[in-house]
C-alpha cells in the first residue's frame, strides 16, 4: 500500500500536486511552472511529488528570490539539482507498483488526504500497465475527481521538441545508448563521440543536438529556462499534434500514440491560458460577463450579463509560431445585447492562434485548425 507524504495543506484554500514520473527533469520544469502559479493565485500551493532537489542555501535563495516584481512573473533564481554540502529535500514516497498505473494510484492518494487537483506526468517508455492507468484516471473523474494526465509519448522531450518546431518523427528512443552493468550508458547522438551515434534518426535528444536545441535534458537545470521563451509555439505546436494524431486514429486510446503529448496542457493550467475545444465557447472568466470562443470566419461573443455591452476593440491578438510576431487584431468595438451571441470577423490563418486577453489573470488561446 502506499502511504500518502503528509501534506501541509491546512494554510491554503486550493492545492495542487503534479506527480512526476522522473526524479529530475519534470520535477525541475514543473516547479518553475508552479512558482509563477502560486505567485499569480494568493492562498493557493503548489508543487511537484517528487520535490525538485535543492540544497537547503539555495532553497533560501530561491524562496527570496520568488518574489514577483509583477504580479504573475517569475523572478526567482534557476532551479537546479546540482549536490551541495547542505542536507538535501527529501526524497518524496516510494511508489509500489506498475507504471503508470503507480504514479496515478498515489494521485489519488493525495487527493484523499486533502489536495484540491492531482496531475499525473508520465511518458509512454516501455511502461506495462497503460489501459489500467488510464482507467483509473477516468473512474476517478467519474467520480468527480480533480485529475487529469500530462502524457508524453514516446517522453516529455518530444513535448519540448515542439517549441522549436512541429514535428511527427515517431522516435523510438529518447536518448540512444546501452546497458553495462545494469547502467544505461548515453550515446550522446549528434555530438559525434559514439560509432553508434545515430544523429537524431531515432533519439529525441540526438535529433535536438544536431539542431542545436539543447545538449541535455536530464540535467541540472530546468528545461524551463530553455523553451520559456517558446511557451506560446509550444501549445500551439502540441495542440496541432494532439488534435493530427487523434483525427489520424479515431477511437484509439491516446497511450498507443506515438508521437502525442497532452503535457501542454498542465503547462497551461500553470500559466492561467485556457485552451477550449474547437467549436466550443470557453469558459467564463468570474470578472467578465464575455464568453468568447472561435467561430466559422472569427470569434464568438456571447454576453452573459443582464444589459447590453460595449466589446471593445483590439481584444484579440494573433499569435505567429514561425515568426513570434504578435498582430493587433483590428476588430471595431461592438453592442451587444443582453444574451446576445455574435461573431466578430477576425482574418486568421490555420498557421496563428488567437489570444484573449482581457486582463493579467486570464488568457484564451484559440487554434483554428484543432
């Protein structure tokens, strides 16, 4: 059985635990992700099982540092691994069991003993129980259940991979190497040190090396501090994946696929940017009586409130993955009537996205193509 880590949940009004498969990378990506969450909402915790390892002088450091000049930016320092003299964080729970279906058992742990909202990071890899996990998952939301699954296939560094493009390469390795006395031993594809180097036709991290993406990802240092700059291509890239992938295999489960990742999604819950559904209008933001969704030539706008509105203009900007170039959208202002739904002719292409953004605390993003 595996015993729930005591959560110190009682001085927040909402926690939320993501469940890392890894020890290193997504516990370093993620917590960056959880700081500028837990800067953006007040009385809320957030964090990752396991804890990104710091030593204890750097923890100081970082817990200074984390202050936010601006609401919602993160300033702190660079989350690292690297071994200090100082005792390190503990180690996080032994989870018992098969993968995945280990790390989505103990999410539900956490959720009884507390935590408001549990996601699940985990890769395809060669794990052996994925139907069960996904079962579990869906049970649980059945049941009401905060808890989603940030899935990588074939691992989370296709997920990065996609903020520097969009690519379908089915890899069947994340990093090409073999096993010597029990050890994995990397190849190091793309830096020509091994007669095996495949130079980036079958390992993710090969192919990276020889675009000159990144050196490493399992390191010391977060991937979060390499692909920030990208978040946005990143989503757009990986919805575009997510949504070519599901229409190429209707009905089949999403742990079959490969590539596919749905850690985009997580990313966006931590960053306070909404992605609805194509043809759905997005949820409602508690400060604004708008909801917005995409429609057939532009963007819909329903007017939830009890009298008639101003839309104004320029609420919309279009977003350029290839270029990073954002466009104001010249959208005249609009009336519009009390539990009126009306389209706003909005010229974008299957390339952009379109972002809403009516203040610092909330974003819509909206692909045409997905």
């Amino acid at each position: 059985m595996i015993k729930p880590r005591q959560e110190d949940i009682k001085t927040s009004h909402y926690t939320l635990r993501i469940v890392c498969e890894g020890t290193k990378t997504e516990p370093l990506f993620f917590t960056d992700l959880c700081k500028i969450f837990v800067a953006s909402h007040p009385n809320t915790d957030a964090g990752t099982v396991p804890k990104a390892r710091l030593t204890e002088d750097e923890e100081d450091e970082a817990e200074k540092a984390v202050q936010p000049k601006k609401r919602g930016r993160y300033n702190g320092k660079k989350l690292t691994t690297k071994p200090g003299k100082k005792k390190m964080a503990d180690d996080g729970p032994v989870m018992m069991g098969a993968p995945p279906l280990n790390w989505v058992n103990y999410g539900h742990s956490l959720l009884d003993g507390g935590v408001d909202e549990v996601w699940v990071v985990y890769d395809k890899d060669e794990h052996p129980v994925h139907k069960a996990a996904a079962k579990k998952i869906k049970e649980l939301q059945d049941d009401n259940k905060k808890i989603e699954a940030a899935f990588s296939s074939r691992s989370i560094e296709h997920y990065y991979l996609l903020h520097f493009e969009y690519n379908t390469t089915a890899f069947p390795e994340t990093e090409c190497g073999e096993r010597i006395h029990g050890n994995k031993h990397s190849y190091r594809c793309g830096t020509y040190e091994h007669p095996k180097d495949c130079h980036g036709k079958h390992c993710i991290n090969g192919y990276a090396r020889t675009k000159g993406y990144w050196e490493e990802s399992k390191k010391d240092i977060s991937m979060y501090q390499i692909v920030k700059d990208r978040i946005l291509t990143g989503i757009y890239n990986a919805l575009k994946l997510e949504a070519a992938t599901k229409a190429a295999n209707p009905g089949a489960d999403f742990y079959t696929f490969n590539p596919y990742t749905t850690a985009h999604r997580l990313v966006a819950r931590l960053l306070d940017i909404e992605i609805p559904t194509k043809g759905e209008m997005s949820t409602q933001h508690s400060l604004h009586q708008f909801i917005v969704g995409m429609g057939a030539n532009g963007i819909k706008v329903c007017n939830t409130g009890k009298n008639r509105q101003i839309f104004p203009a320029n609420s919309f900007r279009s977003f350029d993955p290839a270029t990073g170039a954002r466009t104001v959208l010249q959208s005249p202002s609009r009336i519009i009537e009390a539990g009126e739904i009306t389209e706003i002719p909005v010229e974008i292409s299957h390339a952009q996205m379109v972002i809403y953004e009516p203040c610092a605390e909330w974003k819509v993003v909206f692909v045409k193509n997905c």
